[in-house]
C-alpha cells in the first residue's frame, strides 16, 4: 500500500488484513487473518500513517471489515 496525501494504492489486490507480519523467506508460514469484523485503525502496522482516506481505501477493497476510531465517510 502506498499513500500520498489522499490517494492511496494497492501493490495487489487485498484478500484480507494480516494480524502480524509473516516471514516467508523459506516458504509459507502460518498466520492469522482477518476477513470480517472491526478494527481500530490506528493500531494497524501499516508501514504508513493511518488516516481517514486509509481506512476508506481499505474498507473500499474489504467491504466486510469495518473501523472504529477516526472517522472514514
């Protein structure tokens, strides 16, 4: 995911959001994920700063997963 300013991008399209990072340099490991329910977006480790224009971007790919928190309308 890359953002500037308001626009943000997707390197591939989002399946779900990962708890916590996975390594995967020496083949699949397991992980948690989730592809419904709420989250406080502040506390994603994104790698950006979270924002409103995140959270919608991101709920605009996984409609199911909701953000509590700042607001994303």
């Amino acid at each position: 995911m890359t953002v500037s300013g308001e626009a943000v991008t997707f390197s591939e399209e989002p399946a779900a959001i990962l708890k916590e990072a996975v390594d995967v340099t020496y083949g699949a490991q397991p992980g948690a994920f989730m592809v419904e329910g709420y989250v406080i977006g502040e506390r994603l480790p994104l790698g950006v700063e979270y924002t409103a224009a995140v959270g919608k971007a991101i709920h605009a790919k996984l409609p199911e997963i909701k953000f509590v928190g700042k607001e994303i309308t």
